[in-house]
C-alpha cells in the first residue's frame, strides 16, 4: 500500500452524515449559535470524498435559517497529504493544504489556506477536524482585512447520524 492509499484508508471513518451545533465569533460580526450536517461521501476508486455542508444560525428571537451551504472536495495527494476544496454558497472559493496526525484514540486533520479568492475581504484561513469514534469536532480560524492576526471564528461538535 503507498502512502496515498494508506492515509486515505485512516481517513475512510469520516465517510457519511455528521450534525450537530456550534458557535460562530469574530471580533467584527455578531456572535451566533448554528447547526450543520456536514456529509463525506467516498468518490469510488479515488482517494477523494465529496463533502456537502449546509448550516443554520439560530436568530435572537430563536428561529433557525440559512446561513450558508459549502460543497467540495477532500483529496489525499500521491505524498499523502490532503488537500480541502471549498466552494461556499456566498462566493468564496478555498484551497487549504493540510496533513493527517493520530493518537490513540483521535485522527487529527490540519489544514492551513493555499488560496483564497472571491472575498476581498478574507486574507488567510485554518481548519482542523477532530474525529474522535462516532465524534467529530472542528474549529476555523481566519484572517482578515479588518482583523489581521488568525482569530477564532468557529466551533463545533458533530455526532454521526
């Protein structure tokens, strides 16, 4: 098994429906609370999931509506690192690099901007999953114009439905 092949087979848990809530903050916008159902579907006969993203924030007045939809692409690359291809529904397009860490008991994702474009606005992001069993946590930091230093804006904890 090369190397490609041997990441993309550590990676094969995140396959199917994750949901849960999550907490969105930047020092520029109003801190809200959200849901997401994020999906991993395997590409058959690639090292390659689509995913499928669709999130909801919770207003002041309790009601849940759309807040954004993301779709791409998970790749594990020939050298065995990933690559997350995102196309978000307000626009934006992203390209992050990252690599697979592990312990005993969580498989690690970490992944850093390689390209950001059709947001002026945005200047650098960073993204890590957590998997943890049948528990999938996640954290996005970023970087913009207005706030230049990598700060917190989401969190949240998934469970596989």
């Amino acid at each position: 098994m090369n190397r490609q092949e041997a990441v993309f087979a550590k990676l094969l848990p995140l396959g199917g429906m994750w949901m849960g809530e999550g907490r969105a903050e930047f020092p520029t916008t109003p801190t809200f609370e959200y849901r997401d159902a994020l999906t991993f579907q395997v590409i058959p006969d690639t090292p390659r999931f689509h995913f499928f993203e669709r999130t909801q924030k919770k207003t002041e007045q309790g009601e849940w509506i759309e807040s954004h939809w993301e779709s791409g692409f998970l790749r594990v690359l020939p050298d065995g690192a990933l690559e997350w291809l995102d196309a978000q529904s307000g626009g934006r397009v992203e390209v992050l690099r990252g690599i697979l860490e592990e312990n005993a008991d969580e498989i690690i994702l970490n992944f850093a901007s390689a390209v950001i474009e059709n947001d002026a606005r945005m200047k650098e992001t960073t993204r890590q999953f957590i998997l943890r069993g049948e528990q999938l946590s996640y954290t996005m930091q970023m970087s913009t114009q207005y706030t230049p230093r990598l700060t917190s804006h989401l969190a949240a904890n998934l469970t596989r439905k």
